[in-house]
C-alpha cells in the first residue's frame, strides 16, 4: 500500500493539521493520484469542527487547503528534481499567501475529497489549486503560494525577529 507524503517525508512533524506526529492534531494523508498529476485526500471532519448546525467551519476547511496545498508543493519539488518523496536532501516549503473561496456550505457528517496540483512555478515559489468537494460537488477552492525554504534558517529568523517587524517573502 501507498504511503502518504507525510509519513514519507516528515514522519516527526507536529503541525496541527498534517503531522503525523501530533496525537492532538487531524493528521491529513496526502497521495499522488494514480494520474501523477494531481494529490489527493480524504477527510471526514468531526463535530467539534462544525460552525453553523450540521456545516464546517471555514476555517477547518482553510486549514486543509493549507496543509494539503503545502504537501502538494513538495511533492512537485520532488517531482521536477527526479527525486522519490523524502529523498535527502529534505524539500520543506512554507505558505507565503492562503486563499480560499467557499462556494456553498460544506455538509458535515460526510467525506471531503481534496484534489490539488500545480498550476505554475517560479523558482522557489509554487501557486497550488486545490478544491474540496462534499458529496460530488464542489464547496471551497484554494489558490494559494508557497515558498520552498530552509527551516532551520527560517526557525531561527522567526526568533530573531523584533516585535512589530513582519515578514517579506
């Protein structure tokens, strides 16, 4: 069986929304599609993530474009560069712009089906669509930037920053 971009490439992350290594967090799994062009997800939300009766909140639902969109960004990196998933050295990238569009409410008690992929690259800077749909029908696209980095430069920029200094990718 296939294994999920995260438990390939960042079996000890502890983001809320995709590590798999958070006992606390939702640990989406990202897959190549058999197409090899677009990755894929399956969540089912659980009550807590619910805003008005019986939808999910929005923000549940930006959290799965965010983390699913990133996976889908490294992945292509890997891609491009002829490299397996998880080969050293590490391809990690960071989110320079979320965006999102809620269409129609997105039903809970259901399966929300992620699909993203590439839609262009510069460099380190990859844009990635990617549409949720409950029950067959399209509810939320992400059109989203991100930015392949060091992390380890990038821990240590973040607390070496001043208060009120913002970032600037």
């Amino acid at each position: 069986m296939m294994k999920a971009l995260q438990d390939v490439c960042g079996p000890d992350g502890i983001c809320y929304g995709c590590g798999p290594a958070n006992p606390d967090g939702i640990r989406i799994k990202s897959y190549w599609a058999e197409d090899g062009a677009h990755v894929v997800a399956v969540v089912e939300p659980e009550r807590k993530y619910t805003s008005w009766p019986g939808l999910v909140y929005g923000g549940f639902l930006a959290m799965l474009v965010d983390c699913h969109s990133n996976w889908t960004a490294m992945a292509h990196h890997y891609r491009a560069e002829g490299r397996e998933a998880g080969s050293l050295p590490k391809i990690n990238c960071v989110t320079g712009q979320l965006g999102i569009r809620y269409l129609k409410p997105t039903p809970m008690g259901v399966a929300l089906h992620l699909c993203a992929w590439v839609e262009g690259e510069t460099g380190r800077k990859t844009r990635v669509i990617c549409e949720i749909r409950a029950n067959d029908e399209l509810t939320a696209v992400g059109d989203s930037i991100f930015f392949r980095v060091d992390t380890g430069a990038l821990a240590e920029q973040a607390h070496k920053a001043t208060p009120g200094e913002g970032h600037r990718a």
